[in-house]
C-alpha cells in the first residue's frame, strides 16, 4: 500500500518536535479524597526531521498524556511544546483547533469514524469542517484511500468494513491536508497481530515517502520493530531512548524493559 502524491511543498523545512520541561497532573477523588497525580514529571525530547518513532513504556508512564498534550488534546501544566517551530502550549483554543486540524495528523486507537458516513466521506470531514475546496479535497482523498488499498471499500460504511479498513481510513482521514507530523495513539490495539504489523509498515512507509515525522504510542515490541528510534517514559519521567536498527522483537522489549524498570 502507498499514499497517495503529498500536495505539501516537500521542499519546506523538515518536521521538527521540541520538549522542554513537560509536566502534567490530573485532580482524582472529591472533596477531602480530592488529591493531585502527576502524569508528567520534566519530560525533554527533540525530534527533528521525517521519521517513523515510537514512545513505550509500563502502563501510567505518561505515553498518552504525552501524546495528547503534544496534539492539543490537553494543556501543560508547566514547559514548552514547540511543533514545527511554533508553541503549542500558548496557543488558544482556536487556534489549537486549526493546529490539529491542518498542521497535524492525529489516530487512536479507537478508529472514531462516523457510523452514519461512508469511509470516503468520513476521510473528507475535515474538509468540510474547514470549508475547504472540495474538488480537490475529493482528489486527495480517492487518491489516499486508493493508495491504501480501498479504492473498491470507499462508499462502505465503518461497520461493513474490517478493523484495519477502518484503521487506514483513520489514517488517510488525518493525512487528509498532508501534514508534516501524524500522531498516532495505540493505532495497532484493536488490530490482530497480521493487521497490525500491516499497519505498522504502512505507518513506515508514510514517515519515508510523504517525508512526515509519525510517533507512535505502543507497548508492543514488535510494532516498535518498525520504527527508528524508540523513545522510554517511566514514572513521566524519558528514561533514555534507543534505535533499533540491528535489534529483534525480543532484544527490543528487553531494551525497553530495562529502561522503563523503576530505579532501585
């Protein structure tokens, strides 16, 4: 499966993440039970240029707070999250609703199409949503859901069609404005092993074709295999990060695990 041709000027700077002093916590529990969790202690990264990556780590490590204070789901508590040069943690609501709609790509691990839309329109919604030529919005989303391999799936609706279909719609719905960043949260959970590594390389081959940075919330080895580097929370603190070039499913779960071990 291949994307369709990116409309994005390829010839633009490269994507680029930064992270400086990330912290969160979340208010659990009422009245005198109500206390205070932090989710993110001081996390620092930089990613810079096109590139498939992943963030693992034991379950409350901070993988999907992180990731969704990185797509402008929630806000920071305290640091700096700077996206292709601008800073994600002082824009305000409107303009966070621009950013995820056309500077960013976001995929969950629930597909979260519209039951009532055919995958060809689920994919055009934000189109739509932004008033968007929608000639050439059409184009674009054909050609995506043709190079994903669904040219004959495009008038089914979500429910006749499989959980990896509906995951690839997913995906070439947040392609949708070609951005240079795609955020994906446990894309692969709902997936059986064979779709999920289908979809794993299909993850790889947008980062290197469509020259797009794609980070990858998982806890499985063998969807990290796919990426280049793997980046290790524990306790919302980054740990370490490793490549994985010249390792195997297990060698890389071991990595992580070591990593992602609490100090003693």
């Amino acid at each position: 499966m291949h994307a369709a041709p990116l409309e994005r000027d390829l010839t633009l700077r490269a994507p680029s993440l930064r992270v400086r002093h990330l912290h969160k916590c979340f208010t659990l529990g009422t009245g005198s039970a109500k206390h205070s969790v932090p989710a993110l202690r001081g996390v620092d990264f930089d990613i810079e240029g096109a590139g498939f990556f992943a963030v693992m780590g034991a379950s409350g490590s901070g993988k999907s707070t992180l990731l969704h204070l990185l797509a402008g789901l929630d806000r920071v508590d305290a640091g700096e999250i700077e996206v292709q040069g601008s800073r994600v943690d002082q824009m305000t609501e409107s303009e966070l609703t621009l950013y995820r709609r056309r500077d960013i790509g976001i995929v969950f691990q629930q597909f979260n199409l519209l039951s009532a839309m055919t995958a060809l329109e689920n994919v055009l919604l934000p189109s739509a949503l932004d008033n968007a030529p929608q000639p050439a919005m059409r184009a674009r989303a054909v050609g995506l859901l043709e190079g994903f391999g669904l040219g004959a799936r495009m008038q089914h609706r979500p429910d006749a069609l499989s959980g990896g279909e509906q995951q690839r719609v997913a995906i070439a719905r947040a392609m949708l404005f070609s951005p240079p960043i795609l955020f994906a949260d446990e894309p692969t959970g709902s997936l059986d092993s064979e779709h999920g590594q289908r979809l794993a390389q299909l993850l790889r081959t947008l980062a290197h074709e469509q020259r797009a940075l794609v980070l990858m919330v998982t806890h499985e080895a063998s969807i990290a295999m796919h990426c280049e580097k793997v980046f290790v929370l524990r306790d919302g603190r980054l740990a370490g990060s490793f490549t994985t070039e010249g390792l195997d499913a297990g060698e890389l779960a071991l990595r992580a695990q070591e990593l992602g071990r609490p100090a003693q």
